[in-house]
C-alpha cells in the first residue's frame, strides 16, 4: 500500500489512514445531531463523490443510519473513533514547534487528489462579519521569494513577518521552480500572529531542483503609505526549512530572499 513519510517527524499515512480520517471526520460530524449530506460536505469539506462513497459504507456497516435526508449515527452501535483521534493527534502536534513544519508539509504531500481539508483541519475558520471589521486596503505590491544556487531542493516553507496593522496578504502565485499549485504550494497567515508561512513541495520520487529561481510571488495591501516591507522571520528557525530529495535538511543561510517587484 501507497505510504507517505513526514521528513521531519518520521509520522507515516497509507491509504487507509486516509480512510478513517474521513470516516472519523464524518462521526463527528454527526456525533452531536443528525446532518444533511450538504452539511456534511461542508463540514468535512471532502468532495462530493468521496463523500458519497464514505456514507455508503458507514451506512451499510450500521455505523450510520439515513432518515428523511439526514445521517445520524447508531446509537446501538459501538464506534472506534480511530480517525477521529488521529485528527486530533495531528492537530495537537501543532503545539510542539519542532513538529510544525512537517505537520505542514505533510498536509501538502498527502492530499495530492486536490482536498484541502487538513489545512482547514490547522486553520481558524474565517469570521463571516470581516469584511465590516476591515480597514480599507489603499493599494498593493508585489514581494519576490527567490532561491539562490541550491542544490536538490524538494521541499520549502518559509516564515515571511509582516505588519499586519499595516498589511494584509492578499495572494501567492507559484514562482514554479518548486511547487506549483495547491496542494504543492500553500500559505497559511491564520496559524501565527503577524506571520505568514508559505511553503512548496515536489511529488514523487522525482529528483529536486538544482540552482537559483523563484519560489513564489507574493501579493500585499497596504492601508497606509508608511509601511514596513515584509520580510523573512528568520528567527523562526524552527518553521524556515528546505530539504531535499532524500528529506535532509540544506542549510538556509544565505540562501533565500525576499525582494520587492
């Protein structure tokens, strides 16, 4: 079976890991009142047609019971929560800062299929009255994220600090020397205060990239004219990571930039 390996906490998730995390994110989904199957698709945020499969098997294996359009859970019978409790494994791994980047790295890796909801698993949900709590964002600039004379680079993230009294990220697009789109290129300004942790990764067993260029082009508004650039938090030693193909560590120094466009 398809393992994939975290090469920093030496964590391994197969397939049927993947499994009962839907499965445990579906029971407690339900664990509280029964929900709708569009509920449920927003809740779990798996897609449609995998949530459709997962619905069949609980129910066909008693674990769930269907009644006018809501699931609901058996109460007769008993449920291992096993994936329930790897979610929350992986999520209390967050606490420990060793353990950050490769909690973050992995979610890249492993949801190669597109779903992005381990990220939303590490991620505060987004305050629906934001925008009347907003500052007016007057204008915008792009930052550069590049890297210089590397060799086998395979997997990145990198912690950028910026104002966020005077700031607000706006975008990243991939600068496809390594990670492309999502879920090989992600970005997180949820997870730390004035921090936004940006990050890519290649797939496979596939050599890594040799050289100078550019990691990611990021995209900023300002509120005011007097701002402070943003730049890389290395102080952050713990989440400023690059390993290469064989998951080692390559030293940072002197390496990256960030660079207005």
């Amino acid at each position: 079976m398809p393992q994939v390996r975290c090469p920093n906490c030496g964590f391994t998730i197969n397939l049927e890991n993947r499994k009962e995390i839907d499965f445990g994110l579906i029971k407690n989904a339900t664990r509280k009142q029964p929900k709708t199957f569009t509920e449920l698709l927003h809740m779990t945020r798996l897609s449609r047609k995998t949530l459709n499969l997962r619905l069949h098997e609980l129910c066909s294996e008693g674990v769930l019971m269907k009644e006018n359009n809501f699931y609901k859970l058996n109460g007769s019978i008993r449920i291992e929560d096993r994936g329930t409790s790897f979610i929350k494994g992986f999520s209390n791994g967050l606490q420990n800062k060793k353990l950050r980047t490769g909690l973050m790295l992995i979610a890249l890796i492993l949801f190669s299929s597109g779903s992005g909801y381990v990220l939303a698993l590490l991620m505060p949900l987004p305050n629906p009255n934001a925008q009347n709590q907003e500052k007016l964002v007057i204008g915008s600039f792009t930052m550069v994220l590049d890297v210089n004379n590397v060799t086998d680079l395979y997997s990145w993230q990198v912690p950028i600090y910026y104002n966020s009294s005077q700031l607000k990220f706006l975008q990243i697009t991939s600068g496809d020397f390594v990670g492309v789109h999502f879920p090989f290129l992600f970005n997180s300004t949820d997870t730390f205060d004035n921090i936004l942790l940006v990050g890519g990764t290649l797939y496979g067993d596939v050599p890594g990239k040799d050289g100078s260029g550019r990691l990611a082009n990021i995209v900023f508004g300002y509120y005011t004219e007097d701002y402070e650039l943003p730049r890389i938090a290395s102080e952050k030693q713990d989440w400023l990571v690059l390993f290469n193909s064989k998951s080692e560590l390559i030293p940072t120094d002197n390496v990256l930039t960030l660079t207005p466009l």
